[in-house]
C-alpha cells in the first residue's frame, strides 16, 4: 500500500508557520471564580459587606484535617 506522502515532508507546513504570542487570558479559572462566588455568596447572606474586589488570597482556606 502506498504512502500518502514522503516521510522527508513531514511537518514542513506547520514548521514554516510563524508563531504567534498567546492572548492574555481574562477570565480567572473555574475552580478559582467559583470559590470566590461562593465566598461572595457566604458574605451577602450572612448580612456582611462585601469588598469591590476580592483577591484570591483574601478566601479563607479549608483547614487539612
């Protein structure tokens, strides 16, 4: 059965392409927006302000058992 192509080729399209510097990312990831929209969420019901601008950091962590 033939080949579709000589091994010698391979890759030469995707080699000569230029690389492009990735976008910024915007969004925060999942696992870190939703622990701060839970932590927004604890804050309203408990009657308590909530800061304009939550840092990560300022989300209590789970203590290790």
């Amino acid at each position: 059965m033939p080949s579709h192509g000589s091994l010698t080729k391979a890759g030469k399209v995707r080699n000569q392409t230029p690389k492009i510097p990735p976008k910024p990312k915007k969004n925060l990831m999942p696992r870190l927006r939703n622990r701060r929209e839970y932590f927004i969420r604890q804050r309203k019901a408990q009657g308590l302000p909530v800061p304009p601008v939550v840092p990560p950091s300022s989300v209590p962590k789970k203590a290790k058992a």
